[in-house]
C-alpha cells in the first residue's frame, strides 16, 4: 500500500511505515472475498503483488476517508485505517491453499478491545496513532511469525516492532501536522478487533484490495 499499509511497525531511528510497504484498504473499499469466512482466491496476481495480514480499524475510516482526498500523504484508495499484524505475508498463489490454517489461526484468538491514545511520531516522515494496550498486538504478531517462520514483518529489517495505525507518511510537513491536530481531536477512540483481513496488491501502481476475512474467536 504506497507500499501498502496505512499502518506500520519500526524502531526508533529505524522505522516501517506503512506508507513504505501497505497501510492497508478503505473500510468501505470493496472486498475481493465475498464476506468473512468465505473461500476466496487471490483477486490480485500481477507482477510484483504481495500480501499482508491486517486488523481493520473501522473506527478511524471515515477520518482517514475524509482526508484522503485533502492530502497526498494519507493512504491510497483500497487501504483501510488498519494496524498491520504481518506484511509481508505469503505469495499471492500461496494463500488460498493455507487458508483453512490462517482461518484456524485467528479463529484460536480471542477477539480484544484497545484504544488509540495519542499521536506518534517515527522521525517526520511518519505520523500515526499509538494503540493501547500493545501487548495483544505484539503478541498477535509473535504468534503469527512462529506459525509462518519465513514471514518476518518488514522482511526483518526493523529490530523493535511497534503497533501503530498510520495516519499519513512521506508528505508536507505542514500537510502532516494539520493531519496529526485534526487525529488529535478525536482521541481517545475506543476500539474491538474481532477480524484479521489478508490484503492482496501492489505498491506501484496501488492497488490493494480485500483478499479475505478472518473472524477472531
């Protein structure tokens, strides 16, 4: 997602954003599955496609929606508000054969409640809201990382991971500020994970989508 997710993970000095990789899809972006639980097939196998695991933030959609069309630095079309839990994930072509297991997987996690606090900050170049408690993030994603050893977050790049929904990445820096003061505004949010999606697409050109959903238990 720009690469591809609204939201990202990083370390202090040396952050993952989305905006690198994927931040994610519109809440209201049309799913490439035909709703949760169902068996759906990659939509998105073009060269250079890839994957990401994703918890949908519906919560922040409309803020994120609302600005998305004021500022070049928010999210492209197709990526949710999210908080990425795993990207890259598995090959396009490999999804559908492991879906029964990623299915079963989140169907093993229990759904959780967080809030989004305060504003972040990775350098100037990524501005996102932190989610808290992380613990269950950071759990979710070490549970993920066991299960599918060779999908490291960021490709392994980033040594501390840090759950976080990104607001915009890579713009104006009077652009970003405007956005953090208006994100301010609406803080606290309270908020429920009850599904993971699998977002399938590509960075350039965007053109993420919802591949799948998977309810959490």
């Amino acid at each position: 997602m720009t690469t591809v997710w609204v939201v990202r993970v990083g370390t202090a000095g040396n952050r993952a954003t989305d905006g690198d990789n994927a931040d994610g899809q519109n809440a209201s972006a049309t799913s490439g599955a035909e709703k949760a639980g169902s068996s759906a097939q990659p939509a998105n196998q073009q060269p250079g496609s890839e994957t990401g695991l994703i918890i949908p933030v519906p919560q922040l959609e409309d803020f994120v929606c609302s600005w998305r069309d004021t500022v070049d630095c928010v999210s492209p079309e197709g990526v949710p508000a999210h908080i990425s839990v795993l990207y890259p994930f598995l090959e396009p072509d490999r999804t559908g054969p492991a879906r029964d297991e990623v299915a079963e997987f989140f169907a093993n996690t229990r759904a959780f409640n967080f809030e989004l606090t305060d504003i972040g900050w990775f350098e100037e170049r990524v501005v996102f809201v932190r989610p808290v408690p992380e613990d269950p993030f950071l759990d979710l994603i070490g549970r993920l990382m066991t299960r599918w050893t060779q999908c490291l977050p960021y490709g392994g790049k980033h040594r501390d991971l840090v759950p976080h929904l990104t607001l915009g990445i890579d713009g104006d820096k009077a652009q970003m500020t405007r956005l953090a003061d208006a994100a301010k505004e609406l803080l606290p949010v309270q908020c429920r994970a009850t599904e993971a999606w699998l977002m399938i697409g590509s960075s350039h050109p965007p053109s993420w989508e919802v591949a799948d959903k998977f309810s959490l238990g």
